[in-house]
C-alpha cells in the first residue's frame, strides 16, 4: 500500500498575533460546527478515494485547532479513525495553543488518536509574548504541558521565536534553556519575518518596531545550536532540532517531496505529482462542503525542471543535505550535468559543503539560506 500524510487545517484563532499572516481567522465562533461538520464530509470523501492508501503521518494544524471543543475535536478524531488506514505506528500530531487547552480538551487528547502535540509558545517572557499578539503566558504553558504528559503524550513540540521587537540575546537563552530542560522531544526555533498585510509590517516600515540587528539575529541562532546541541538535542532542519528518533516525520513529508493530501480550508496538496489548493473563502467552504463539493484551486502539474528545483531547496533545508545520488535516482541524470556551476559557485563561496557524498548547508549557508536556494531555479 501507498504511504501518503494528511494535512488538516483548522482556520480559527482567539485573536491574530500580530506577525501572523496564516489563513486563520478570529472571532468566528458562529462557525466553528458548521465547518467542523464540513471538514468531517471531506475526511470521508478524501477517505473513500483514498482507500488503497496507508497513512503514515497527519498533521492537525491551523490556525488553533485547541481551540475546538472537546466534542469537535472528538468527532475529527473518530472520522480520521473510520475514514482512513491509519498506519500502526502513525505519527498524529495536533498544534495546540495556551490558553485554548483546558483539562476536559487534554483529556479527549490523551484519549484519542493523537500522539504529537506541537504548542505554539513562542517565548517565555510575558510581556513579548504581549507584545507579538500572543494570549496566553508562559505560566499557562507550562500547566499544559505537565498536564498533556500526565494524559500519557510523549512526544511533544514546542515553536519558539528569536528576532523580536525588543527581545535580547540573553533573554531568548534564558527561556530556551527553560524549555530544554523541560525535555520536550521537539524545539522549532524559528526567527520572525515581518510579512506583509499584518500589523508589524506596517509598524515596521514606520520605524515603529525594535528589532534586534542582524548581528543580535545572529548570536540568537549561535546559541540555540550550541545550546540545543549541549541537550542533546540533533539539529535536523534549519529551524527544528529533536531528541534522537522524534524528527517530525510529517515535516520530513515536505522536505522529501513526498505525497500528502490536504484537507480544510486553504489547505494545500501534493499528490500524484499535482499541486493544488482549497479556497480561503470560509463560507464557500462550507457551502460547496453541503454538496459534497471540495474545489481544488490552482492545480498544477510540476514539470521536472520544478521538480528538480524544489528538490534542491527543499532537500538542503535539511542538515543531512541532498544525497549527490539521489538526484541521478530520481530525474535519471547527473546532479553535475544540471547544476555543475552552481554547486561549483556555492562550494566556492563557502555556503554549501560536500560531505560524504551529499551537499550541504554550511553555517553561513543557513544565515543566506534563501541566496542558495534561488541558485536553483533553472533559467529556461
Ligand atoms: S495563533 Fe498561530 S495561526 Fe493563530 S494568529 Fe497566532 S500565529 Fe497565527
């Protein structure tokens, strides 16, 4: 049987972070059932075609997905359950976020099919995670966490920012070494990106925000290798580090181009090759859902010129990097004979390495991540 993951995405949040430019929307209670009830149809619609199918990983995400009821989320987890040949050994995880957990919704959890959790926490300091739009404090957090553990959840993600306004070197250290020693399986340390359309981007381009220098930016990430390496923690992907066995494997789904199948609003696909996307119109979703109707929107089929492309950055996001073999398994020609010059470029300004047989990112080649990844794109 094929082995392929599901994306789920539950568009809600309490309030937007005000950096956050997901698809997800606040104060939208009114809708919660209906899309609930929607999103079930589709899980058995996408598991009726998807019968010859094992899958291996399911990422509950959003937007806050905690913040359903105890019941929604029940019924997610029963549908996911009676739809779908969920694999053994299946890594299931749920984003949750402090101050949409309580102990009833923590119990249906630790009862449930769910064995991931990824909390979104961000920081430990109360008054940055004030300032970024965050509602809850480190204090909830970590009431949470204790209580997802006692509920039986070993594996456990925890999102954590670098790069925010006023935020300072030792500030991030002291509250990642909190977090380290509190054992989870997974960090994501990830630094902030002003996008557009959210608060801080105007607040940025009005020199209203305080963000640490680049060089601040820098030592942030210095210490969080150096520190997670010291817990014992493998750095595995740019932003993400695990205890030895608890990389995410859906994560790995991404970076190894491997199918998945999205479901819910705005979700996004890959499968048989194909991407394609759902609307972001909430309340089409929900209507076309009444008729059995699950639109994919931009549909395209990679050409291998994208194919080879997205192999590239994709695979170098990882710390094992691109196997040079690989790349000649896959598309049936030398990696030299489509990106020679590149390589050869790259390995000269010291941003990529070659080390047993693979290519990959050296330190300074994940502070210019983005410049080698666009050496990639193929100019037809
Ligand atoms: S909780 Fe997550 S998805 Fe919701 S607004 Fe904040 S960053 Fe965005």
């Amino acid at each position: 049987m094929n082995k392929v993951s599901l994306y789920l995405h539950i568009p809600f949040c309490e309030s937007k972070c005000y950096y956050c430019d997901f698809a997800s929307y606040p104060k939208k209670n009114a809708f919660y059932q209906d899309y609930v009830d929607a999103l079930c149809l589709e899980i058995e619609q996408v598991g009726e075609s998807l019968q010859q199918c094992i899958i291996d990983t399911i990422f509950i995400g959003g937007g806050t997905p905690s913040i359903l009821s105890v019941n929604q989320l029940d019924t997610i987890q029963s549908w996911l359950k009676k739809s779908f040949s969920i694999a053994k050994d299946a890594e299931i995880t749920m984003e949750a976020n402090p101050g949409t957990l309580d102990q009833d919704k923590i119990d249906v959890i630790g009862n449930g099919i769910i064995n991931r959790i990824s909390m979104g926490l961000q920081s430990t300091e109360n008054d940055l995670l004030k300032k970024i739009g965050r509602i809850h404090t480190f204090e909830e957090f970590k009431q949470n966490y204790e209580s997802l553990r006692k509920v039986g959840i070993k594996n456990i993600n925890i999102d954590m920012m670098f790069g925010l306004p006023d935020q300072t070197t030792k500030g991030y250290i002291n509250g990642l070494s909190q977090i380290a020693h509190m054992k989870p399986e997974h960090i994501s340390s990830y630094g902030l990106i002003i996008e557009e359309g959210t608060p801080f981007y105007g607040l940025y381009h009005n020199n209203q925000l305080h963000l640490p220098d680049e060089q601040s930016e820098r030592d942030m990430y210095d210490s969080c290798l150096q520190m997670l390496k010291d817990y014992d923690y493998e750095h595995y992907e740019i932003s993400n580090f695990s205890k030895p066995g608890y990389a995410c494997r859906h994560n790995l789904v991404y970076w190894d181009l491997k199918p998945y199948v999205g479901l819910g609003l705005a979700s996004h696909s890959y499968y048989k090759g194909q991407r394609y996307e759902h609307t972001k119109d909430l309340e089409v979703y929900i209507q076309k859902a009444k008729q059995g109707q699950f639109h994919k929107e931009n549909i395209f089929t990679l050409t291998t010129k994208e194919m080879m492309e997205e192999f590239m950055f994709l695979g170098l996001r990882k710390m094992d990097g691109i196997a040079i073999a690989d790349f000649e398994k896959r598309f049936g020609i030398l990696i030299d004979q489509v990106y020679g010059k590149q390589i050869d470029d790259l390995l000269k300004e010291g941003l990529i390495q070659e080390v047993k047989n693979s290519l990959l990112l050296t330190r300074r080649g994940m502070d210019l991540a983005n410049r080698v990844f666009s050496k990639f794109l193929i100019d037809e």
